[in-house]
C-alpha cells in the first residue's frame, strides 16, 4: 500500500490536481462514484435495495453521484440527503440538481435501516473537522445498530481522517473505499476497527511528487 497521508495533505493534492493540473472538481467527483460502485459492484454486496446516506459536503456529492449512477444501471436505491441544502457546497448542489434533473428523489427521513441490503455512507470524509451533532450522530448509531453491511466512501463517517479518533459517533464500515491515498486515520486508533476493507481507488489525484515521477516515466517512454 502507498504511503498513507494526513487529511491536510489529502486537501493540498485535490486543489494541486484541480487547480495546477487542471482537473474539474465534478470531474473527480464522477471518478470517486465509478470507483465506489466498482467496489459495490464486484459481488461482495447485495445491491437488492441500496440506500446511499449523502450529507451536503463534497462526499456527500460524490453520495449523490453514486446514487445516480446506480439507479441509472437499473439498482433500486433510495437517497437520503442530511442537512441543510442551503449549505451544500457548489458541486454538491450540482450534483443534486443534475440527479433531479433525471428525475431522481431524494429523502430525508428513513423509518428503518434494516430494510436495505446495503447502505452507502457518504455523510463525513476528509473534511469533518468537529463532534457530529447529537441528531446526526443518533442516524450513525441506528445504522450500526442495523447490522447492515455499510460501503463508506473515503472515511467512515465521524472517524477524524488522520488521527482515527471518533468525532462523537463513527460509522462502522463493512468496507472503505478511498481516494488516492489511505488516510492514516484509517489504519490507526478506531480506524482499525471502523474501516473494514480498505480499497484505495486511483481517480486521477497526484501529489506534486507523484506528478513528477510520472512525468519523469513519461519522458523516458
Ligand atoms: N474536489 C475535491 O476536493 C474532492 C473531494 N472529494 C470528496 O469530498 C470529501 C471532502 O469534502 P469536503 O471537504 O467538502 O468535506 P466533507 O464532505 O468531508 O464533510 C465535511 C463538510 O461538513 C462541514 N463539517 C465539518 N465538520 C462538521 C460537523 N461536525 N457537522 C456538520 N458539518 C461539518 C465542513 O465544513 C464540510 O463542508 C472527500 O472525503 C471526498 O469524499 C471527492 O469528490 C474527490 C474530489
Ligand atoms: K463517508
């Protein structure tokens, strides 16, 4: 596995891809879905009745992405969005507007979580930086206590991405799927416990090191 990393220096790559490289951030955002339903998609999970929970950062966009593209391959999901849309950030209200523009629902309430196959967590990744509320926090304990096998995509929800401590309350993932590089919160403290399988995912992130090497192999080609 490469050499884990902070949710800091995770940052600094996204903007260094978005920003010197030249990547659009929804760009990233529809790679971080494909990669996730690869994982979701390779047989471990029953895909019967899948609920994707997105909150209104961007790992909730890519939650939104996620759900779209299932329901656009034929899976029955449901899509619960948490929190204030009026918060959302700019690709996360994208990606809520092109999943209405196809016609998609959302929801924001979920009577029983037992009643799903598996469960996508998309509420929290790298960017959670205080205690979840006690609201949010009481939906992660009543999705762990449903025993549901639970797909995380980058962090498991609550967990801090680099240190592995809980932030209040933490999903407990069946598996993790992450973004470029492990975080090292995944792999120390309640990570260990919280992450399950972990899958880091190449979406086209480098780090200013990583670009360099390539460009280097490149050159040499
Ligand atoms: N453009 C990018 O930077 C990319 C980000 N990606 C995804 O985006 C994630 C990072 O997104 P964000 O930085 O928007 O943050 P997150 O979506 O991880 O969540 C935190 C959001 O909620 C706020 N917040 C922090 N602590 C909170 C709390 N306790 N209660 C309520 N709100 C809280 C933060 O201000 C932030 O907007 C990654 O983990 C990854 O899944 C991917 O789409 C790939 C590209
Ligand atoms: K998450």
């Amino acid at each position: 596995m490469v050499e884990a990393v902070t949710a800091q220096e995770m940052q600094r790559f996204d903007r260094y891809t978005m920003e010197e490289i030249g990547v659009p951030a929804l760009v990233l955002m529809e790679r971080a879905a494909m990669a996730t339903i690869e994982v979701l998609a390779a047989g471990t999970f029953d895909l019967a009745n899948v609920l994707v929970i997105a909150g209104l950062g961007n790992n909730g966009g890519d939650g939104v992405a996620i759900a779209r593209m299932l329901i656009q391959k034929g899976v029955n999901v449901d899509l619960l969005i948490l929190g204030d849309e009026n918060r959302a950030t700019a690709n996360t209200a994208t990606q809520l507007k092109i999943a209405r523009g196809y016609g998609i629902h959302t929801q924001n309430r979920v009577r029983d979580f037992r009643n799903y196959t598996v469960i996508v967590d998309a509420l929290f990744g790298i960017g959670l930086s205080k205690p979840v509320s006690s609201k949010l926090g009481d939906i992660i304990k009543r999705v762990n206590a449903a025993n549901i096998p639970v797909v995380s995509v980058d962090v498991p929800s609550g967990l801090h991405a680099t240190t592995g401590e809980i932030l209040g309350s933490a999903i407990r993932a069946t598996a993790t799927v992450t973004f470029a590089y492990p975080k090292q919160g995944l792999l120390q403290n309640e990570g260990l416990k919280r992450a399950g399988n972990i899958y880091v995912k190449d979406i086209g992130i480098y780090s200013p090191e990583e670009l360099a090497e390539f460009k280097q192999e490149e050159s040499e080609n």
